[in-house]
C-alpha cells in the first residue's frame, strides 16, 4: 500500500523511551506499519550522521500526519521525551492542518502519567530537583502528560495476550482512520462514473459473508485498467491489505510467475525477504498466510490461467470479505477460472470521447467555459457565450477524431496528445495518415491480442477483419468452412471471448472500427508495396492495380470487393492466384473482357452484380465448394452450371430477383445445400433437384409462385423447408426409402396445399404442418414417428387423425387451434381402449370452446398424457377425473380466466402454472398450497392473487433482491416461494441464481425460466432447491465442518414478499440457521425478515 497521505513526508512518527522499548515492543510496531505501507519516523532510521537530533526531531514531528507515543515505565525519566512530548501536542493546535496523537501505555496505568503516580511522579520529581527554578517548563511538561493521558488510546498491561496481537490492533487502527493516497489513474477521466457503478456493485463490498471475484474484460485500450484502479481507489480504506499487480502479463514473461508471488507477499503481509524455490510453494504461502485477511487484490492485463493460479487461485485462499479484480482481454480465461462476476468495459459516446481528446488537445486552453461551448455546439448542452480564439479552428477537427476513435479511450488519448500545440491543418494531416496507416502505438497495443492466437486463429481473425466485417454469421461460417474445416467454429467463438469480434443480437459478425484496421494493416504488412503479394484483397485501388497490371500471385487466398468498378485487363489475372480460395463480389463489377480463368483451389464464388459471370465464363477443373449469386437477370449463369463445379457443396440463389426457373444441375453431384429461398418468382424447378444424391438441407421457403415440386429420391436430405410457398398445391410422389433420413420438414402457411404424398419418415424430429388452410388429411404413415417431439396440426382443414393402430405412435401431436370437428372424431369414433395405450405425452388444446363433458372425455381417452396444456380455455371447472391421468406431471392452465374449480390433483403433478386465472377460488388456491402436497414431492407451482407467504414456511422476508440461509456438511433440501408482480416463466434462460461462499452455481430449472412483467396482478410462485438440482460440482465450496452461507438471487428487485421452509425429514435441522451463526444468535428456524 502506498504512502497514506502526499501532504506529509511522513505518516506516523513514533515518540518512545530508547532504552525501554527500542528493540522490543516499538521495534515491532515500526515493522508492522512498514509491512502496511505506512511511512514511519523513527529516530534511529531517519536521522542522518552528523545531524543535530533535536532540530531534526522536531521538524519530523511537524511533517508527520499523526504520532504514537508509546508511554513507558521510565518515558517521563527522559526530558528529551518530554520536550518531543510537548512538542506534538503544540502541533495538534493547528486548525489549518488535520494531526492526531494516539497514546499506547504500555505496561503502565494511565492514571499513574495522568495524576504523576508510580514511575511518573518519581521522574517528575527528579525534574523538579534539576531544572534550576524553571518551573514553566516544568509545568508544561506536567500538563502535556495529563493531556496525553486524557486522550483515547490503547492499554497493554501484563498477563494482556501477545504483543503481536496488541500491536495489531494499533496498526488496523491507523489504516482505518486513515484513508490510503489514491494509486493514480489519468489526468482526464470522463464517461467513468455509470460503469465504476456497476463494477462496485458487483464487488458487493459491503458483504463479508463471501469472497467475489470480478473480471473486467474488453478490447485494448478500451480503459479496463482505468476503470479498475478508479473502483480499487474507491474501496481500498476497506480492507485489512491489498495489492495492486500492474502489466501481469509483462511481468510475468520477463520475471516469471514467482516474481509476482513475491510481490503480494511483501506488500499484503510485508514478507519483503522471502525466498520461493517454485510457485507450487508460493501458492501454498499464499493460501495459508491469506486465509484470515480481508483483502483486495486487482490483477491488471492478465493473459494466462496459469497466472490466476499462481496468485489467486481460489476463492478459499483469502479471508471473508475479500475481493478480487482481474482485467484481461480474454472473457474465457475469467470462465475458465469460474470468475461468474464479469463486466465488458464500454467504448466512450460522443459526448465524452469529445471532451477527453479536446482535453488533451488543448490542454490549458481547454476551460470549462470552452468546453461547455464545444459541447454544446456538437452534444446539446446549454450554450456559453465565451469568446475564445481557438473555438473556431478545432470543432471540426475534433469532431473527426471523435468519429474515427470510435469510442476508444487510448486512440483519444494518443491523438489528443499529438494534436498539442498543433495547428488545425497539421491535426488533419495527421488524421489523414492515420486512416491509411494506423497510429503505431494503437496498432501495438490492440495487436497484442492478435499476437497471442493460435495461427488458425489469427488466419480467421484476418478473414473477419478485412472481408465479413457486418456479415451474417451463418454466412462467414458457411464460406470460412471451406478455408478452415469445421473446426473454424470454435476459433469465431475464441475470438469473441478475447473481443476482437462480437455477434450481435441480430447474428451479425461485427468488431471495433480501429480492431478492423489493426486486422488491415498487418496484411498490409506484408507486402507493403506490392498487392499482389498479400493474403487478402479488400481494397478496389489495390485490386484494379492487382488485375489490370496482371501482378497477382500465390500469395493470395481471398478477394472480397464491395465497390462497384470497372476492370480493364487481359483475362489472365487469375490464372496466377494459385492458391485462391473465396472470390467474392457484392457490387456490379465490369470486366472489358470475361475472365478465362479461375484456379482449381477456388472454394467460394459469391456473385451479387449484374454483368458477371456470361454463360461464356471459362473455368477449368472447378473445385469450388461454395456459390452465391444474386441477379436481376438470371439466365447469365445457365451455362456455369452444365459440367462445372463438380465439387460445389453450397449453392445459395436466394433472394434473386426475375429467376423463374431452376435449370439442369444434374452436373452438381457432390451439392449438399441448395437454397433458392424467398426466389418470389420462381416457377419451376428441374426435375434434376430431386436426383441429388449428397444433397442435405434444401430451403424453398417463400417461392410464392411455385405450384409443383419435382419427384424427391433424395436419399441424404435432412432438412426441408417449403413454409410460406403459398401457390404449391402438391408434391409429387416420393420414392419408399429415398427420405428415411429426413428430421426437419416445414410446411407451415403452404395455404394451398390439399395433400401431402405417401411418406416413410422414420428419422422425423419436426414435422410442421401449421396455417396450411386447404390441407384436409394427413399423409398415411408407413412407420412409426418415435422420434417426433411435436406435431403441430393448428389452423388447418383436417377432419380426421390416422388411423387408430397409427395414432398411438404419435409421441407429441398438439392439437391447439384444431377444429371443433376433430376433437369430436377423437372423442366418439376412436376406440378408448387403443387410445387408452396410446403414447400420447403431450396435448395442448387451447383457444377452444369445449364443453366440460368433451374435456372430461379427452382426458380419460388419453389418460396416459405427460404435459397438458389448457392455456386460454374457457370453461369454470376442471373435473376431477384429472386424477386419473397418473402421468401428468405438468399442467398449465395460464389465462383461464373463468376457471374456478380444480377439483382433482394427478398424483404425480408437480409443475402447474396457472397465471391470469383470476377467478380461482380461495378454498381451491388453499388446498394447492397445501403443506403435505408441496413435501411429499419436488414441485413447481404458479398461482394468481396469494397475497402471503404460507404459514407453513419457516422464514419469511419482505421486498429485497435475495433471500440468506447458513448451512454445514451438505446443501439442505428446501422449498422457497415468492410472491411478485413479476411472474416466473418457462422457456428462457435467466431466473433464479445461488451464491455460496461467493462461488456461483446454476441452478436447473433456471435454465428454462425467465421474468416477465404482469400488471395489476401479483402471482405466489413455489419452487424446491435440493443439491441434485445443480449441475456443478458444489463440494468445492464448502467450507469442511463450518458454516457455509447461501444467497439466492430470484433475478428481480420486485418482489414483495420470499420464504424458505425445511423439509424435515430431508435435513438435520441443527445444521441450517437463518441468522449468521458468526453473530453467536440462537437457532431461527420461524422468523421475520
């Protein structure tokens, strides 16, 4: 820890009998305030040789913050002692400085310096005898101990404990009322304080029950050093030590990892002079030596597991309390720690970004009044009227900066400082060459993260960067499959976790403007010169240069231009990029001539233009994997097709505009995606599709003038989509066999559509049939659908199910929005014993207007269903023959309005969810809620207006963001229940969250819920937590033969009331409290919060 204050030279200066104490007691005081970083005087150590020692005394005492005076047995027996005595207390009457004075008595009473008993009247005395009538003197001196000694202070006495313990009382006590110097941060700090925010909240320092760690992750430069030692600053008065490891990554490359144990070592436990043989032992000293001290530590750039380890291993290594700050580029690393507290560093807004680089930029002339003008010419503040020279000049060119740093702190910087004291046409200049070349110190600090990439890595980074920046991600992983293999995926999501490339909401691949030119320039790089002789061309000067003068070579592996140009040149161009794999154009290109040429290793052709390629385009032995083509005049790429690219594995027509026909393709044997999806004008496809042995996936969806397909002997195909063909009215005849591979077929909103051919579908996982108004049957089924989750016939003509002897293999068949007529086939024609045995596990039948007899019917005919779904049907009971079903494990019965009654529960019921059913009855919502029920099994209930928690609960809280347990040996089994106006939904990821210890573990069913708002309505949601229902390993976090605390987090802040209630026969209740067992509170087990 740093110097506790800069006004003094020094902190505390030590006043104390030499003889009595010097190398003992006192001794060890000034070592242990050394160890804190505390600046101690004492007289020995600071005095220089030759130096009169009693004026060098006493200018110390008046650069000292405060002084101990260590009062012993013969302390008054010295005037020099009193004279330096005297001396502290003068400085203590002045106003304008903050001093203090704290006294220690050791091993004498307070009262014998205060009334001049014992010791101290003897040594006074003696004064009296040897100061030759100079009784003023005297008498101050006789004042300054009974002052001394009125002052509150520390007492050690004999038979007290160990020195050791009582010196570290004094020394907790100066490091608590005195606040440490701020380690520093910057001159200009803007757009800080929201996100210094967050980050404190998450650091949750106002808990000692736990030890969190935070990860600050984002790109270089983006200020995650700044904002860590801003949030460090703000805290560090808090905790008993910390440290703050600078530039990890640096250091730990050039001193190894030791290097860094040795550090925390000193400046946490001042263990300054030991020596680490290996860092399997610095993390055991680590972890022994830290285990009872609260401290914070903020590891900055840290690059390596490795270095997690070697100094904050775990969270078990550092006393309650403690807080752990990491900053690195790398979000996996934090996973791979389990660091579950994160936060991504964000780059600054125009408003801030405008302020720092005019900061830096003008300096001096950089007033508040003028900024405040420049602010508001450009960011709507209130206008200043200030009259200033430099305004005029700079607005524009800062403005500039502003767009081209996009919000990164250190391009700010950098620029501001190299636009100091220039003029404004040297500042454009310099942004001129900046946007060519970028600023070496930025290329270096953002390139650092591309250094550390495996090299495959690195060759997708520079994909990104300089050819699919905004690009779907579907689509970069589609073309990057054919340079890099399937192996290509987990490199993208390496890269995202290292933030050199986001996917945004929406699915696009998107990165840091200055990230993007960093990816450039290093392919720049390596022909600075010569085009021709990089990886990647991008650029339309450098490729008109690259084609026209015929310089292209091996070298390069991917051409992606997004300009309209024209191309004079001489055919060949291409015939020299041997090793070209993706040649992309998104624009309309102009050729003078038609390229002869393509070479075999091209992989992806993606044509969006209008001129290219003619039916003339001469290639070779194709070996392309991949082609896109986008056209208004579609008949130009007939003859590309016919005994070429025999290799192709992807064809992608969609979106073209005018393409009416798909023609012969019979030559694309090895095709294993096809797409001519939202192809509005297509009419008919060639009889060739249907013969494409390899083809696997095959989207038609939205070719709305499409009437007919094609014969299917597709005998590879797994995915077929022809949703929203809405003119199709039939298929024709599919082969037995040639789809028994088929798992995805959607036909959904085929509204003409009246029959689907004869299928055997034995591989099926999501057959949709939904919206096709005209379908009136389905397809007879050779085989049975095992493999089918759901089967959605809604909004549909059909008047009858399968066959009996069929229809019991339907797994999930969900009959929501089915017409009243199919219900009533189900019910009076099929034979209950057949669908008695049938292997119906779901049905939803909802929005309908059923009588209560032909509900009660459907559920005794299909008395073996799992999961029920009634949501929004409009009926006031539901009978009890429900108790019949003993399966049924989940009812949902969300927005019944009119329901009143539930007059039986299934005997394996556990999850019901009954949200908006308003009209429930108190008596019915009781006997849901009942004590016997929710303990004999593991439930999930949701039910309208309970305005409390139940009786039976054994802790209760009002409003708040989590609710606290204490437990020891094993995680207790235990219901909890809140009562919100937000309801607990299925179906999404969020929910509820468990700390323990500080380590965060995921709770299962907070996989499959989230909130949602619900007006004017609060709902009581009832939910079991047991040890089996996590899926990570909790035994890491318990504390062995201690007790552990658990805080579970619902994910919201309004709720009005929680509980938890003890399965009894589940727990040994003496090892669960709901007040901190540290407080040495009795046992709660029915309380209030």
């Amino acid at each position: 820890m740093a110097s506790l204050t800069d006004q003094f030279k020094y902190d505390v200066f030590l006043s104390f009998r030499g003889e009595d104490t010097r190398y003992g007691f006192t001794g060890n005081l000034k070592k242990a305030l050394d160890d804190k970083g505390v600046r101690t005087f004492m007289d020995d150590k600071e005095i220089k040789k030759g130096e009169e020692i009693t004026p060098s005394l006493l200018k110390a005492i008046e650069d000292s913050k405060m002084a101990i005076v260590v009062l012993s047995k013969n302390y008054a027996s010295s005037s020099f002692c009193l004279q330096e005595l005297s001396k502290i207390l003068d400085t203590m009457k002045d106003k304008v400085v903050d001093r203090s004075v704290l006294p220690v008595f050791y091993k004498v009473d307070p009262s014998d310096a205060r009334k001049l008993k014992s010791s101290y009247g003897e040594a006074l005395a003696q004064h009296e005898k040897r100061s030759n009538s100079n009784m003023d003197l005297l008498q101050k001196w006789k004042n300054a101990l009974n002052q001394v000694s009125n002052l509150s202070g520390f007492h050690y006495k004999k038979g007290d404990g160990y020195e050791h313990e009582f010196i570290g009382k004094i020394v907790e006590q100066i490091l608590r009322n005195t606040k440490p110097v701020a380690l520093p941060v910057g001159d200009y700090l803007v757009g800080l304080e929201h996100q210094k925010q967050h980050v404190t909240s998450l650091l949750n320092v106002g808990s000692d029950d736990t030890v969190h760690m935070v990860g600050i992750h984002g790109i270089g430069g983006i200020g995650k050093t700044t904002l860590a030692l801003e949030v460090y600053n703000s805290v560090v008065c808090l905790f008993q030590g910390s440290c703050f490891l600078e530039k990890v990554r640096e250091n730990s490359e050039k001193n190894g990892l030791i290097y860094l144990q040795k550090i925390l070592l000193s400046q946490i436990l001042g263990e300054k002079d030991m020596e680490l043989t290996s860092v399997g032992q610095g993390m055991s000293i680590l972890q022994q030596r830290l285990r009872q001290k609260k401290v914070l530590l903020l590891l900055d750039d840290v690059d390596n597991l490795e270095q997690l380890e070697a100094v904050a291993g775990r969270s078990v290594w550092f006393g309650q309390g403690s807080r752990v700050i990491i900053t690195t580029r790398d979000k996996r690393l934090l996973t791979r720690h389990e660091v579950e507290r994160t936060y991504e560093v964000k780059g600054l807004n125009d408003k801030d970004a405008f302020e720092l680089v005019g900061c830096k930029a003008l300096k001096n002339k950089y007033s508040p009044s003028y900024k405040d003008m420049l602010l508001v010419e450009n960011y709507g503040r209130q206008l200043v009227d200030v009259n200033d020279q430099v305004y005029s000049g700079y607005t524009h060119v800062l403005k500039r900066a502003v767009a081209y740093a996009s919000g990164l702190p250190l391009a700010l910087e950098v620029i501001g400082s190299h636009f100091f004291n220039k003029t404004v046409e040297q500042c454009e200049c310099a942004l001129d060459r900046y946007e060519r070349v970028p600023h070496k110190k930025i290329q270096t600090t953002l390139q650092l993260s591309f250094d550390a990439l495996q090299e495959e890595e690195k060759s997708v980074f520079l994909d990104i960067a300089c050819c699919f920046k905004g690009w779907k991600l579907t689509r970069v992983e589609e073309i990057l499959h054919a340079h890099h293999g399937d192996i290509m995926n987990d490199h993208i999501n390496v890269l995202a976790e290292k933030s050199l490339i986001k996917i945004s909401e929406s699915g696009n691949v998107t990165l840091h403007d200055l990230v993007e030119d960093m990816g450039k320039e290093i392919v720049r790089q390596e022909s600075p010169e010569n085009p021709g002789k990089r990886s990647r061309l991008w650029s339309s000067k450098d490729l008109i240069q690259v084609l026209e003068e015929n310089t292209g070579t091996s070298k390069i592996e991917i051409i992606h231009l997004d300009c309209s140009i024209r191309v004079e040149w001489d055919e060949e161009a291409f015939k020299k990029m041997e090793n070209l794999k993706t040649l992309i154009f998104s624009k309309d290109v102009s050729f003078s001539k038609n390229p002869k040429h393509l070479p075999n290793s091209l992989r992806v052709l993606e044509c969006r233009y209008r001129k290219y390629p003619s039916s003339n385009f001469h290639v070779q032995d194709e070996k392309c994997h991949f082609f896109s083509h986008h056209t208004s005049n579609p008949f130009e790429w007939k003859g590309l097709f016919r005994k070429k690219f025999k290799n192709m594995r992807i064809l992608n027509l969609q979106h073209s505009e005018g393409l009416a026909e798909i023609p012969d393709i019979s030559d694309l044997s090895n095709l294993e995606e096809f797409s001519i999806q939202d192809c509005e004008e297509l009419i008919t496809i060639d009889n060739s599709v249907g013969f494409l042995r390899k083809l696997k996936t095959m989207s038609i969806r939205g070719c709305h003038e499409l009437r007919r397909l094609p014969p299917l002997k597709l005998d590879s195909l797994e995915k077929l989509d022809l949703s929203n063909c809405y003119m199709l009215e039939s298929f024709s005849s599919v082969a037995d066999g040639l789809l028994d591979k088929l798992k995805f077929l959607n036909i959904e909103y085929c509204i003409m559509l009246r029959s689907i051919p004869r299928l055997t579908l034995t591989s099926l996982e999501h057959f949709n049939i939904s919206c096709c108004y005209s379908l009136e049957s389905l397809p007879e089924i050779l085989e049975d659908l095992r493999n089918i989750p759901g089967l959605r016939l809604d909004k549909t003509s059909i008047k009858e199910l399968p066959s009996p002897c069929n229809c019991e293999y339907f797994r999930s068949p969900n009959i929501a929005d089915v017409k009243p007529k199919l219900v009533e086939f189900a019910i009076h024609n099929e034979e209950r014993v057949l669908l008695q045995s049938s292997n119906v596990k779901y049905i939803c039948v909802g929005n309908c207007k059923l009588s209560y007899e032909n509900l009660s019917k459907i559920l005794i005919l299909f008395s073996n269903v799992q999961e029920l779904h009634l949501t929004n049907y409009q009926f006031k009971v539901l009978p009890n023959c429900i108790e019949e079903c003993h399966f049924l494990w989940k009812l949902v019965l969300d927005d019944c309005k009119e329901l009143q009654e539930i007059k039986g529960i299934p005997p394996r019921l556990r999850m019901l969810s009954a949200l908006n059913c308003k009209s429930l009855t108190s008596s019915c919502k009781s006997k849901l809620l009942n004590q016997e029920l929710h303990e004999a099994r593991n439930t999930w209930f949701r039910l309208p207006r309970v305005p409390k928690i139940p009786e039976w609960f054994d802790h209760k809280c009002s409003a708040g963001l989590s609710i606290s347990f204490w437990f020891r040996n094993k995680f207790p089994s235990i219901v909890l229940c809140v009562v919100s106006p937000l309801t607990l939904c299925f179906g999404h990821q969020g929910g509820v969250r468990v700390i323990i210890n500080g380590n965060r573990f995921v709770y299962t069913y907070s996989s499959v819920i989230h909130w949602r708002a619900q007006p004017n309505m609060y709902h009581l949601h009832l939910f079991h937590m047991q040890m089996e229902n996590f899926n990570d390993n909790m035994d890491k976090a318990l504390l062995e033969n201690k007790w552990n605390h658990a805080e579970v987090y619902f994910g919201v802040s309004a709720f009005m009331y929680s509980g938890i209630h003890v399965l009894k026969d589940k727990n040994n209740m003496e090892d669960i409290r709901f007040t901190n067992p540290a407080s040495d509170a009795n046992i709660v087990l029915h309380s209030e919060c």
